[in-house]
C-alpha cells in the first residue's frame, strides 16, 4: 500500500489537489483522474479526446467534479491499485473509522462489441461508523454547457445538447441545497457495509439502457475487470529486478491505448502546466508518431505483441492517409483515429491549474514540420519486422513512397523534436534521426529481399552521417550540440538531451558534456531555454522522458553503475502510485499533462535494457 504523499501543513481539501496526487482509471476508451482526496476531477466521455464531464483539476469553480468525503475529521489518505489491475483504491482513515472507495472502469473481455462505458465507484465501510456525503457536480463541454438536471429518487440525469450522464446510486439522490445543477448523497455504513454509484453516459438519440443497480451485479463487475488486467499482465515476459514498476508502466500504457483504433495517446489530460502560472500548457489526448518506435519497442520486449500489431496497423493507416502537399506525407501527431486537422483553440472561461492560463485545446503542432518523426516512424516499423510478426507488401510501398519524399527534402530546416514555436532550425536531431529512417530501409531490404533504391538509400545515408559528424559536432564542448553549423562556421553550442538517443539507434555519442550541462542529480533538462529561444515565456521542469533517455544512454556506454543509480533515483520521483507526469519541478514536484505515455514507455526500456546489461 502506497500513502499520498501531501505538502506539510497542506490541506487536502484544498481547491487543487497536486498533480502528483492522482490515480488514473479507464476501459481502453477513455480515463479519468481520481485526487488522493477521492474526488473525480477530470473525465472526458465517451473517447480520450471528448470534451470534459468532471474538469474541476482546470478550473475549481467552473470545471465540475465528483466528490466522495467522510463528514467527520480524516486523519489520513492512501491509494493503491488492486493488486496486478488498474482497479484503484483509496483508504480513508477517519476519527469515526476507515472507509475505501473502489474506483473503476469495467472492461470485460479483449475487443468486447457489446462494451459499455460506466464508471463504478464502490463506498465500503471497513471499520466503526461511517457518514459519507457525495457530490456529483458535472460540469459538461468543459463547462461552456448548461445542463438540465433530472431526480428520480435513486437516479440523477445531467443533459445538455450533446451529451447525458447518468448516475445510479444504491442510496438516494437528492437535490443540493439552494442549486439546480448538481446532486448530493449523504448516507451511513457500518462495518461491511457498501454504497454503491454508477456513471453512464448517453449521446442524443442513443439507446441508454436502465437496468437496475444491484450489488451483486457491481461484484460481478469487480471480478471480471480483476480477471481482464491480470490475464493480460500475464502476457508479460518481464522477471528482472524492476517487475514492480516495469508492469505498473505498462498497466499504465494500457490504460492509454484506445482498442478500438489501436491507437496510444500521449496522455489523457490536457491544460496540466510545465510551470505553476506558466502559459506552456498543451492538449496532449493525441497520438505522437515519434513515440511509436519507443511504444513498439516496449511492446514487443515485454511480449505484449497484440497491441504492437494494433499499433503499426494504426501508423500505417496514417500513412497512407497522407498526402504530398507540405509539410510532407506524414503528420507529427494525430487524432485518435488517424486525423491531423487538430486546430488549437483557447478554453478562456477556465483559469487552469492553479492559475496556469491559458488552456488550449487542439494542438497546433500537428501542421509543424519535424523531420526527425521518419526516423522513428521507419524504426518502429523495423523493430515490428524484426520481433513482430513482419510487414506487408502494401506496408513496404507505403515506406517507400515517404522515403522517397524525405530523400528529397531532409536537407531542409524544421521545428524540432521540442516543437519549438520560435520558427525553423537545422537540428542535428532530426538530421540523425533521418539517418535512421534510410539505414533501417536499407536494412529491411536487405533482411527481406524487398525491391529498394538501394545505391542511392545508401547515397543519402552516408552524406547524411558525414553531415552529422562535421555540421554538428562542437568541438569546444566535446559534443554534438543542438543545431547544426555550416558553410565553414562552427555550430552554437547548445546541448540538447535529444541526443542522448544517438546511442540507442546505433549512432554512439559521448555523455560528458551533456552530463555536465543538462543533467542535475538525475534529472535532466531538454535544453537551456535562456540559450536556445524557443519563443515561449516562461521556464519548464526537467523532462521524465530525458531522465531515462540518460539512464539508457549511460547502460548502452557501458557506465553500467552509474546507469543503476540514476535509475534508482528516479524512481523517488513517481508518485504514490508509480506514475509520471511529463516533468519534474525544481522542489520535486510533477508538472504538465499526467500520466505521460512518452515517459513510462522510457522507463520501460531503460529498465529492460540495464537489467540485461548486467546479466
């Protein structure tokens, strides 16, 4: 059992609960963020990228939340997954006794046609004399939509234009004092006594059923989601030393695959800030082409080959979605079902976590230019060839129709893996990354007999390595840096974390000056912004992500030790519950959008990865 780690003297009542202080449950649709205090304050339905019901983690006042609190005094909180599941638990310990509330998403079965969105939330009294008060204040469209509320005894409906929501409780409902909108629940529970609640959701004019709520049912519920997470956990050929939080990452990943698409989002929040008060705050409920390699990767180490398969199907389709007409046949990000017209829109009615404005929705980094996401693209296809069950001749026309458009294009300059908004550079990067794209093609064809370009792929592949070594290199620094130099000048010298992947695609690059400059007990930053204008205000934390890349790289140089410390480390910096949002503050605390897909997929690697380096 994990304790929530709160501030000293922080109240949990408070009208943001930390980041770091969440849970998330889901049903491979959607997911919502259970606070350590039980409340509910974030949930899109029915899919990832919805609008919100509960968004009260972007807004206290105006954002909607599902409160579950004991009325008495409460001493302390806690929170644990149900053993090998993503069922979560959080224990209250009161004056008057100890209350759980189980919190969870049923998914049944594997591609389940007759799946049925609800989210369960379970009351037990476990010890003494329970009075608990609920609060179920929706808030739908991210709060832009008055709603019409319906009581019908132990029934509530929330209904605007778009959407209903329907809660069921096993006690009544009833109107809160002096409001129209919201409900309340106030009810006791002795010792093995249970409230039960579901929420369902209903578009217009869909068939919502109405079956009534029993408790049995709810049992039935448990044991079959209990049964679904721990057979598919069971796929994984993970023993080594890390079990624990290699298989909470990949419950985690789980959690963000959308089955019906076989997509995996970047992460199911949006709005969540990089800096308290800061205005870097992004819609990451879209799928990134350049963590496909690394999901792949995870994927199919861990055993896990049928979302690997569901996962290039959904890349592929992508692929050949796309068109010739700038920024090139590829995309850096998608929707959820394979869309790259995501415009970026400001939700100014919010005011965001704790005051972090502006809230976007959409990402305008979807009509960027960032070469390097054809090199992930191409490795991720390479390494499903290589452990998976291997590609298609369809699959391969496809690749080779974007290498031949990046072949004529890669000398060009793009807005960087960090999609910068300060305009275009020549990353050295992206540079390695489109070495990668046209070695991994030439090794495919080789590995397969496949018809391929082969002496002008290679042609390209070696100019776009001597460019790398001569263009990129500082020597003053002893490392590659940033941006490349050219037409004789040497390049600036700033590092840049993104290049401490050159060692895991083969492309070895020494550590020391980026160990130097970027890495701080561990963490790692991705740049200095004071140096590399990026044309954003404010500063960032450190980057999850890098802090593993630093791990991985440190394994693959052969620093076995210190690769072990470092990863040791990092993990003082999960939550209770063995999650990472995007970023790590300066006093340790989680920033931007949680959890982060990017940052367990890391994680994944850099622990399987030590673990086989020292035997």
């Amino acid at each position: 059992m994990s304790t929530a780690r709160t501030g000293a003297g922080e109240d949990a009542h408070a009208a943001y609960v930390p980041i770091a202080e969440h849970g998330l449950i889901g049903d491979l649709r959607t997911a919502a963020l259970v606070a350590a205090d039980g409340r509910i304050d974030w949930f899109c339905a029915p899919r990832f990228d919805s609008p919100s019901v509960f968004g009260s983690l972007l807004d206290a006042d105006r954002g909607g939340c599902w409160r579950m609190d004991p009325v008495c005094g409460v001493a302390s909180r806690q929170q644990f997954y149900f053993p090998d599941t993503n069922i979560l638990i959080t224990r209250m310990l009161t004056e008057d006794g100890i209350v759980e509330v189980q919190d969870f998403m049923p998914v049944l079965r594997r591609h389940d046609p007759g799946h049925r969105q609800r989210l369960v939330r379970r009351v037990s009294a476990v010890r003494g004399t329970m009075t608990m008060r609920s609060l179920i204040a929706p808030r739908l469209n991210y709060g832009r939509d008055r709603h019409v509320r319906e009581l019908h005894g132990y029934t509530a409906e929330f209904s605007s234009g778009a959407l209903t929501v329907r809660i069921r409780g096993s006690v009544p409902l009833t109107a809160r004092e002096g409001d129209g909108a919201d409900a309340v629940a106030e009810f006791s529970l002795r010792a093995g006594e249970s409230a039960l609640f579901v929420l369902e959701t209903c578009e217009p004019g869909a068939d919502c059923p109405r079956e009534p709520l029993r408790p049995e049912r709810a049992e039935e519920l448990f044991r079959a989601t209990v049964a679904f997470w721990r057979d598919w956990l069971g796929q994984s050929r993970y023993t080594g030393r890390w079990r624990e939080m290699v298989h909470r990452s990949a419950l985690t990943l789980k959690l963000l695959t959308h089955e019906p698409t076989g997509a995996v989002i970047a992460a199911p929040t949006l709005g969540l800030p990089e800096e308290i008060g800061g205005g870097r705050n992004w819609d990451y409920r879209y799928v990134w082409i350049r963590d496909a390699a690394f999901s792949l990767y995870a994927l199919l180490r861990l055993g896990f080959t049928e979302e690997a398969e569901a996962f290039v199907e959904w890349l592929v389709r992508c692929l050949r979605r796309g068109g010739e007409e700038e920024p090139g046949p590829l995309r850096v990000l998608y929707s959820i079902d394979g869309h790259a017209d995501l415009p970026e829109e400001e939700l100014s009615h919010l005011e965001g976590y704790r005051g972090s404005a502006p809230v976007r929705v959409g990402n305008r980094a979807a009509g960027q230019l960032q070469l390097d996401i054809y090199g992930e693209l191409v490795d991720s296809i390479y390494l499903f060839n290589k452990y998976g069950k291997g590609i298609s001749w369809e699959t391969w026309s496809d690749l080779c129709a974007a290498l031949d458009w990046l072949l004529d294009n890669w000398d060009g300059a793009d807005e960087s893996i960090w999609e910068t908004r300060a305009g275009r550079r020549r990353h050295t990067y992206s540079r390695v990354m489109c070495w990668v794209a046209v070695e991994r093609m030439i090794r495919m064809a080789h590995q397969r007999g496949l018809p391929a370009d082969l002496p002008r792929w290679t042609a390209v592949r070696d100019l776009l390595y001597r460019q790398v070594m001569a263009e990129g290199w500082h020597e003053e620094l002893g490392s590659f840096v940033q941006r490349l130099g050219g037409e004789g000048s040497p390049p600036p010298g700033i590092l840049d974390a993104s290049l401490l992947v050159m060692p895991m695609v083969k492309f070895l690059s020494p550590l020391d000056a980026i160990g130097a400059g970027l890495v701080a007990d561990s963490l790692v930053f991705r740049y200095d912004a004071s140096e590399s204008a990026d044309g954003l205000d404010g500063t960032e934390g450190t980057f999850s992500i890098c802090s593993f890349w630093w791990v991985e790289a440190l394994t693959r140089t052969g620093r076995v030790e210190e690769a072990r410390l470092a990863l040791e480390k990092m993990f003082t910096y999960a939550n209770h519950l063995g999650q990472y949002a995007e970023q790590i503050g300066v006093t340790g605390e989680q920033l931007g959008n949680f959890p982060q897909a990017f940052t367990h997929l890391a994680l994944i690697s850099a622990a399987v990865n030590l673990d086989r380096a020292m035997g």
